[in-house]
C-alpha cells in the first residue's frame, strides 16, 4: 500500500511538470487560442470521446460534473494519462511527419460526503505548436530573405469539481477552472547578407481568468437496464490579456523591448448534451452533442473568420457485467467516431476534424485500471495552399483505486 501511494506521488510530480509543457504540432494552433483539447479520460477517449450521460465508476468522469456523485465512497481515486501521436502533413505539393509525446492530465476524485464527490485535474485547455518556413521581400527591391515564424505555449486549466445526487437518479454538478498562460510568437528573419545577423521579433502572450461550467445528470431504470441523460453549460469568460514584444538579435542583444495590456479574449458560452443506455448484459451505446458561441469570441484570424461550432460523438462499449477468470473476458471493449467543427475557416475553408476511436480497459483485482485508447484523426484540407493533417493517436490512462477510507479492525 506505501509503495503504491509513493508511486502515485511521483507520478503527481512528473505530471504537474509535463502538463507546463502543452505539446503540440498543428499549423492551425498559430490562430486564435490554439488547438482546444478535448476533457476526457482515455475511457470517454475509445468511445469517440462520449459520454457527458455516464457515472463515475472505477474512473473519473471528467466530462460532466455531474458524475463525481457516483464515486465510490471507500475510493479515493487518481487517474493519470498521457498520449502519444504520429502526425502526417500534406499540401498540395510536399508531406512531412511529425511524432508528439507528453503527459496530457492528472486527476484526482474521491466522495466528500453523503451524495457529494470532489475531485480536482490539471489539464491543457489549448495549445500551440507551430514552425513554419517561407520567404519575404526586403523593402524595395526584388531580392528576399528566409523568415521562420515559430510558435509554442497555450492555456492550462486547473480545476475544482463538485457533484451532488440532489434526488434518486438525480445529480448536478460544478465545475470551477482557474485558465493560466503564455504563448512565445517568434519570427526570425536571416540578414546575413543586409547587416550580417539574425533578427528575433518575440511577442510573450499572457492570459488568466476564472472559467464556471455546470453540470446534470438523470439517470432512470428500464427493467434490469438504464437509460440516463447529461448535459453541461459554461458561461462565458474574458481573458485577462497581455503581452512583451522583444526585438533582439544572435548576440541577445536587446534592440527594442516593451510590456503593454492587450485586448481581452473571450471564452464564449457553450454548451454540450449527451444520452446514454446501458443494458444488463454489459453493452453501453452513448452520443454527445455539442455547440460553443465562438463567433462572440472577437478573436482575430488573418486570411480567416470565427465562426460558432458544433460538434458530435457516439460510442459503444462491451463490459462484461461479472467476473471471469479468462484474462480477455476481463477486458472492457470500446469503438467511437466523432466530428467537430473548429472556431474557424480560412480563406473560406472549414477547417474541421473527424475520426474514429478504439480503446480498452485492463481491470486490476484492486479496482485499478489500465485504459488504452486509439484514435485516427484528419483535421484541414490542402485546397487554398493549406495543410491537411492526420494523426494516429495513442491514449494511456492509469486509474488508481485506492482504500484510504476504509478502517481497518485488529482482533
């Protein structure tokens, strides 16, 4: 049981230290906010990221709220998981790849009260990753130099989660987010045969706000199965926004440097509702749905618009209902697709991603938990001299159930 708790510790340790470093590779993370990342556990992650209708049990739902008060009252559970993608990029006229691995969220969930579970995660709730190569034109002539617009960061979220069973079969929840960071925007221009150096323009964005997301969750018996419904509603919320615009060259030499206040963006209302039914034999289908306001957001997009966005899940999933001792028998099954629409387009071009998922539960005699999930994801088109984008992407989740609750009796 110690060596158990001192390696949950470390890995607390090793996350809270990755999860500063929101990786990512997309061209599109250069626009807005960055990529948004999705909230869900490598279990949602295998059935098309689904699953705002469905309880807290054995894992952490951190979908919804609202699922917290099904935890375990002898549990006290910690879940971490991190993933690892095989990028290809294409346009019209070239394909490069591209390997990204870090640690993606750590959570932490246990009953903190008659029909009330806490928890608290850290995840990124954006990133931005980016390098691109091109050329301009030195003022007044024909000649060019290289430039290199590169950038890394996005937004963090750490959050305080509460659901209450407020009735039989009914809980609500509250979900409160503290959003934090900084994005690093370099472009660096090669002058080795202007004035023999290389010039580095660097904008540091700084962004914080307090972000509310509220959760429901119904769930009704049908015989010896269950049809359940959820749902969850964030309001809106400005960032608090800033930047320092640095301007220096190879000696680190600092030729310009300056702090001011920017405009704030906001994170715009959204909403998302799912359903699902479970049935005594093991099988759980289950479908979300969601929509943001993002054409509210006024965030600025060059050669692009914001617009709002839609999204949809489904999945299903095979456990079987009692213990066997055949290993395979064990394992928990999983299959999903899924479609969202990005925040924005570019030059009149839908910039949206869709996929399918797979994923797999190794049940541990403690009540832990291994999860793998796979996901195949195309984002973008190569029309317009834009990039299309598919990733092969491989989720793993460790879930810790621990007995911290439990007292122990010495005869």
């Amino acid at each position: 049981m110690i060596q158990n708790k001192l390696l949950i510790f470390l890995l607390i340790l090793i996350s809270v230290s990755s999860l500063a470093q929101n990786n990512s590779s997309s061209s599109y993370s250069r626009f807005g906010i960055g990529i948004l990342n999705s909230k869900a556990d490598a279990t949602n992650a295998g059935m098309g990221f689904a699953g705002l209708a469905l309880g807290s049990k054995g894992y952490l739902n951190t979908l919804n709220s609202a699922s917290y008060s099904a935890l375990d009252s002898a549990k006290f559970v910690f879940n971490i998981q991190g993933k690892m993608s095989f990028a290809d990029y294409q346009t019209s006229t070239d394909q490069q790849s591209n390997f990204d691995a870090n640690v993606e969220s750590l959570s932490i969930g246990f009953r903190a009260g008659k029909n009330w579970g806490m928890g608290f995660s850290l995840a990124p709730y954006s990133s931005i990753g980016y390098s691109i190569s091109g050329e301009k034109y030195i003022l007044g002539t024909m000649d060019k130099y290289p430039v290199e617009l590169i950038g890394e960061g996005g937004i963090s979220q750490l959050s305080w989660t509460n659901g209450f069973q407020v009735a039989k079969g009914l809980s609500l929840g509250l979900n409160t987010s503290y959003l934090w960071g900084s994005t690093d925007v370099i472009e660096v221009s090669e002058y080795p045969a202007i004035i023999g150096e290389t010039i580095y323009n660097k904008r540091t964005y700084q962004v914080s706000s307090l972000l509310f997301d509220f959760g429901l969750q119904y769930r009704q018996a049908i015989g010896r199965n269950s049809f359940s419904i959820g749902g969850t509603f964030s309001l809106s919320s400005e960032l608090d926004t800033y930047f320092e615009h640095k301007i220096y060259n190879d000696y680190s030499s600092d030729l310009s440097s300056s702090k001011t206040n920017s405009d704030n963006l906001l994170i715009p209302l959204q909403y998302q509702a799912g359903m699902a039914f479970q049935t005594h034999s093991g099988i759980t289908i289950a479908g979300d749905y969601r929509f943001g306001q993002w054409h509210e957001s006024e965030l600025s997009i060059t050669n692009g618009e914001v617009r709002d966005t839609h999204g949809a899940s489904f999945g299903v999933q095979y456990a079987s209902p009692r213990y066997h001792r055949n290993f395979f028998k064990r394992l928990q099954y999983r299959l999903g697709v899924f479609y969202n629409q990005q925040y924005l387009t570019i030059q009149g071009n839908n910039i949206d991603s869709k996929g399918v998922t797979a994923g797999l539960t190794i049940p541990m005699r403690d009540g832990s938990r291994i999860n793998i999930a796979y996901e195949y994801d195309t984002r973008g088109t190569i029309n317009a001299g834009l990039v299309e984008e598919n990733y092969n992407t491989i989720r793993l989740g460790l879930t810790f159930n621990e007995n911290w609750f439990q007292k122990r009796k010495f005869d």
